[in-house]
C-alpha cells in the first residue's frame, strides 16, 4: 500500500513485456543542445553603425517607442532586403549565438516575425545568473527583455524547455500574455509547480511590453514579483479575472 506512482508504472512495464508481449515505449526528455547558427545576411550589431539611412533610423525609432535600449542585448539590423525592416534579436545560448527573431517595425506586415529556433531553446538563459533568487518566464523574447527574464517563445511549455529553466533551480515566476493562448500557459505552469504572476495591471494592458510602456520598467518588475502566486486555487480564481473577453 501506498507505493509511488514511479514504482508503479514500472512494475505495469514490466508486467506488459512479460506477459502480453507488448513492445512499451517510455518517452524521456533528454536535455537539449544547440548548434551554432549565422545570423541573416548583411546583419551587424545597432551599437556599431555609423552612418544611419532611413531603414535603420526607422529601427532605432520603433525602439525608443517599445522602450528598448541599446545595452539591452545585442540589436542587429540588416541592409539585406527581406530583413531592413526588422529589427534582429539574437538568441545566445553558453554565449554563442544560436538562434534568432527578426521583428518587424511595421505592425501589420505578415509575417511578423522571422525566426531561426531549435527545439527546446528557451531565450535569456544565460541571463540568469547566480545572484538572481527567481526567474521570470513570459511568452515573447522583446517583454523577457524589459524585465530581464526569459521567454519560451510561445503559449505552450516543452518539456525540454522545463528541464532547462527547472536546472536554474530557481523560483520560477509565470507571467502568461492576457489572451486565450494565456489561459493554457497558466495550467501547463501549475503542472509544473511553478508560481504564475498575474499583476494588478490596469485592462488596456496584454503584456509585459505594455506595461512597461505605461508603468515603467522598474513598477512592472516588482508588480510581477508581488503578485507571483503558487497556489493553484488562488492562480485560477485569479486568472478569472485576468484574461480579457474577446467577445
């Protein structure tokens, strides 16, 4: 009586090989690596530009107004013409650039974004150093950046990516987008016994990005931080409250 689910499960294996002659398959996540990758053609660092045209002065506008600043991370831009109007976001995994995201500044231009990622990669990582207690998690790799944190890159949690952020060994702190994909964010986070922060931000606001452009960064920060949650009946009656009706 009262033996571990683990024990359990292994003795059903077992008892399935033997006697039924079926052929189990247990899936195991295995920590992920990741290969060195280019960023797009033409692609230099913001901070080493000269000589701005009217393509890259455009860049530095669209980031003065989401608030990004230049010793952030390393911005690129490329000349090159699918990418001039996007701004480059690499992602670094163990400081070599393994990935990246090209945003463009023009909001109703599709594809929004362009992006080299590997599976299981989470951004900001190596961010996340020994003086920090806690980790923020959000959704998007511009908001993990207005509070230093990192973002899955989606609404869903790999597990890989939960093996990466869980080896951190730190307080893991959730911070779902306020739309429908949130909603799945928040119970995947539960499952995984992380705290989910759904601040008192005002209903106008879907993201961390926003609320930094209201709050600032500094307010946005310790609203999150305060508000995180771990227990699961109070995150759901929260999350009542949070996430905005698209009726």
């Amino acid at each position: 009586m009262g033996a571990p689910d683990d024990i359990i499960n292994k003795v059903a294996f077992e008892v399935m090989r033997e006697n039924e002659g079926v052929n189990v398959q247990e899936h195991i996540a295995k920590l992920p690596t990741f290969n060195t990758v280019p960023l797009p053609d033409d692609a230099v660092k913001i901070a080493d530009i000269k000589n701005f045209d009217k393509y890259s002065l455009a860049i530095l506008e669209y980031m003065s107004k989401r608030n990004l600043n230049l010793d952030d991370t390393n911005y690129y831009w490329s000349s090159s013409l699918g990418y001039r109007d996007r701004l480059i976001v690499p992602f670094y995994y163990e400081d070599r650039i393994v990935g990246w995201t090209g945003r463009s500044i023009i909001d109703d231009k599709k594809p929004r974004y362009l992006t080299e990622v590997q599976p299981g990669f989470v951004y900001g990582l190596d961010e996340q150093g020994p003086n920090k207690i806690f980790c923020i998690v959000v959704e998007g790799q511009l908001d993990a950046i207005h509070i230093d944190g990192c973002a899955l890159g989606g609404s869903e949690i790999a597990d890989q990516q939960a093996m990466l952020l869980n080896r951190l060994q730190k307080q893991i702190i959730v911070v779902p987008d306020r739309d429908k994909a949130g909603s799945k964010l928040v119970e995947e986070s539960i499952e995984q016994g992380w705290c989910v922060s759904m601040p008192e931000w005002s209903q106008d606001i879907t993201d961390v990005g926003e609320a930094v452009s209201k709050y600032g960064r500094l307010y946005t920060l310790y609203s999150i931080v305060n508000a995180a949650n771990e227990s699961p009946l109070k995150i759901r009656l929260r999350a009542k409250k949070w996430f905005i009706s698209e009726n």
